[in-house]
C-alpha cells in the first residue's frame, strides 16, 4: 500500500512519518511548532492530512498562553476537523485522530458530540478487517488498550481486544 500524499507545491508527505511528528508534536512544543508550520499552508483533497492538520492546530493551544490565542487555536482545529471529515466521512484514520482529539479534550469545550459515532465506525472496521494499514492498525489497538475505559466490554471484544 503506497503511504504517500501529494501535498501542494509538490511537498511529499510520508503518512507514518506525518503520525510520528504527530505523537511528537503532542510532547514538545519545538514538535508541535514544526507540524504546525509543515501543514498550515495545505490545502489539498487528502482527509488524512487535514485530520492531522486539525490535530496541530489543537495541540498548538496548549503551547500558547493567550485565552484568545488557545480559543483561536480551537476553533482552528474544529475547522481543519470539519474539513477531513467532510472529504471523507469513512476514513478510519480520520476518525481515529478526530476521536483520540475529542477524548482528550476538557468536557467544558463541549468537542465530544461524535465520540460514539467514532467509537463505532473504528470497532466496526476492526471487527471485519477493514484496516489495512498495520502501523495504523497497531496505533489504533494501543489508543484503545490505553483508553479502555471509554470502550464496553462488548466494544472491546469486538475489536478483539482481550482483558
């Protein structure tokens, strides 16, 4: 499976190395920083690369002081979000990214109106082997064994996750 995008000007963006800046870009602001500038510019049809955009832009609020800027970051994100899902309303990564965002928001954001439908878009596309990608697939698995919580006993058989 070919993980690469073509991004504007010509700019390859490599899918696995474009989810570790991601889980880099959530530890150091220098990281978040980089994502943020590398994506800020993009503006093509590739759902996956705004999911990720959206993800910058929100993990850009915590890294700023300003109410403003952090609400101005959030509502960025929100757009960018909104903008994936729309060019691609079944992408499995897209609703991944859009879930883990909304599960680590504070509930006063009130960002949380699609976790349900999230949760089973992705139990259903593990359940019948729709995830082909096995960097994706092994993320996806982690987020879940670390957000149990959140998942029902019924949810987490069904994504063949034991415990």
């Amino acid at each position: 499976m070919d993980v690469t995008v073509i991004v504007t000007m010509m700019e390859n963006i490599n899918i696995i190395e474009l989810r570790k800046e991601a889980d880099m870009a959530g530890k150091t602001s220098e990281a978040c920083n980089y994502l943020y500038d590398k994506l800020k510019n993009y503006k093509g049809d590739d759902a996956v690369v705004w999911a990720y955009k959206a993800l910058s832009s929100f993990l850009m609020a915590n890294y700023v002081f300003s109410p403003f800027s952090k609400l101005h970051y959030f509502n960025e994100g929100k757009e960018h979000m909104h903008t994936a899902i729309m060019k691609d309303p079944q992408n499995i990564e897209v609703r991944f990214v859009r879930l883990a965002l909304q599960l680590k928001m504070p509930s006063f954001l009130g960002y949380s109106d699609h976790i349900e439908e999230d949760k089973k878009m992705i139990i259903n596309a593990l359940q019948n082997n729709l995830v082909k990608d096995n960097d994706l697939l092994q993320k996806i698995l982690t987020f879940i064994k670390q957000n149990r919580k959140v998942f029902t006993e019924k949810e987490l058989q069904s994504a063949g996750i034991d415990e």
